[in-house]
C-alpha cells in the first residue's frame, strides 16, 4: 500500500512458523514471519509491505517511515508520560504497541475500517498487556468527528487504500479536524508517499502550513531531490516543533533522512496549490516494481 520497507525473505520461519494468509476487506492479507527474528511478522497486503511487527521487542520499527513516526511518539511529552493518541490507518497496529510500550498508560484510538483485518492482526499478533488500545471500525474522518475537542496529544495518520492515501484524508478541511482533535500544542505527524516530481507532497506541505504554523518534513534525500518513489512524514503543530532534536535523530538512523523546515520548507513547497475536499486528488500509485 505504498509503505516503503525493508522485504523479508518469505516462507517459512527458522522456527517453523507458518506464513498466514487470509482475506480481508482490502484484499488478501499475509502475514510472512521474519526468518531472522522469533516473534517477528511483516504484514503485507495485495503483496505490498504494510507493517512490521516484533512481538519480543515492540520497540524494534524495521521500516523507515515507522521509525521516523517513532521519534515524533518519543518527542511528543517528556520521557514516559502516557500520551492521549490517534492512529488513522491501523494495519498491525505497530506504532500503537511501541506508545503503550514507551509510555505505559496511554489512552489510543485507532480507526480501522477493515474489520477483518483487525480480527486477524488481534488474533495472529496478540497486543501487549494492559495495552490501552481501541480498534475503532471507522474511516478516519468519522474517528476525528467522534473525538472531544482537544483530546489528543498525538494525531498519526498513516492511510492508504489501494496504495494510495485517499483524497480525503489529504484536504485542508480534514486538517481542521485534526486541529479540533488535538490539544494547544499538540502534534500531528502523516505518512506521505510520492515519486518525481513530489507534486502531492509539495501540496500537502502547502495545505498543512495553511493549518499549522509550525511545519517540517522528513525524508530522505534521494526522494527530496526528485529522483525516487519513497515516504515523507510530516510533522506539524501550532506549538513549537523538536525540529533540532528530530532531525538529529533522523540523521543519525540506518537510512539517513533529512528535515527540512522553515525557509528550506518554503523554497521545497514554493507555488504548491493548497488542497481542500473541492480539489484534493490521492497520492499517485507506487511503481509496480516497487514490491516485485
């Protein structure tokens, strides 16, 4: 679903485990066990990568984009402190179990529509104990109607149907509802996928700092330049943001990626249309060899 990921070799475990393969609302779900690690899967839908989860060590995020959301998670409050969290896309629920295990205590919604899915992710990959975790059966824009104003410390929004973040979800009328979801000062990170020439990314930076007065974006720099298919995370606020600390973290991971923020910001979006429900079109679709 245009989740960019490292693959894992697929077949059976060093340990016997099985792969699961099983039909949910999006189509067929597997679930390939990592021949490295016992107790960790990757989640695939329609053979695109969409989670991965170690259940041994929940704090372990495989995939870039997971481990650049992590880093928003740790910086969202001081070391510890339960957080009040939203997740608009579930899949295997991955950065749900990393808060409950970082911040023990924490309260989290999570909007999944795909009900099937949920079934089998809770019953093949069981959530930590005492996990403060609700599967909400709702599409994300439903969850945000739901929510008490200022009720959430920390809005996620990792959708993607068909590969594609819908267009929904990508409208400056849906970041007026994360506004009125989150508290002053809370934050708000989104997955983003895109390829040359990044015109959906630079139109969803645009509608966000339309929103948001503080603004960054994450992302390697091979997919900034223009010369690949990958994920961006973007991270707003009307608070101030840990740009500094966040892009030390991000520099420093196995796959490098840049932050970018204020007037680099400005010069990457310059002339991007801010999008509303009216003119919001979805990501563009990955490449078909990107998961071949």
């Amino acid at each position: 679903m245009g989740k960019h990921g490292q693959r894992q070799r697929r077949g059976r475990g060093a340990d016997g485990r099985q792969p699961i393969g099983e039909t949910v609302g999006g189509g067929l779900a597997q679930l390939l066990p990592d021949p490295g690690r016992p107790g960790a899967w990757e989640l695939l839908i329609e053979g695109a990568p969409q989670s991965h989860v170690d259940l041994a060590e929940p704090t372990r995020l495989v995939f870039e984009y997971q481990r650049r959301l992590g880093h928003l998670a740790d910086l969202a409050a001081p070391p510890g402190r339960p957080l009040q969290v939203v997740h608009l896309g579930g899949g295997a629920l991955t950065l749900a179990r990393y808060v409950a295990v970082t911040r023990p205590r924490s309260t989290q919604q999570v909007a999944e529509p795909d009900s099937r899915l949920t079934a089998l992710v809770r019953r093949a990959l069981p959530l930590p104990e005492a996990a403060r975790i609700k599967v909400r059966e709702l599409d994300a824009r439903a969850l945000l109607g739901k929510l008490p104003e200022g009720w959430a410390d920390l809005v996620i929004t990792d959708v993607f149907d068909g590969g594609r973040t819908p267009a929904h979800c990508a409208s400056g009328e849906f970041l007026d509802e994360v506004r009125r979801a989150l508290r002053p000062g809370g934050l708000y990170a989104a997955n983003l996928t895109d390829g040359p020439p990044l015109a959906f990314l630079r139109s969803q930076v645009a509608t966000a700092a339309s929103r948001f007065p503080e603004v960054c974006l994450i992302a390697e720099p091979a997919l900034l330049r223009g010369r690949r298919f990958g994920n961006g995370v973007l991270a707003a606020s009307e608070g101030a943001l840990p740009a500094a600390e966040l892009g030390r973290r991000c520099a420093a991971d196995p796959c490098a990626a840049r932050l970018l923020a204020g007037r680099e910001l400005a010069d990457f979006t310059a002339g991007a249309p801010v999008r509303t429900d009216a003119t919001a079109v979805p990501s563009p679709p990955p490449p078909s060899e990107l998961f071949g």
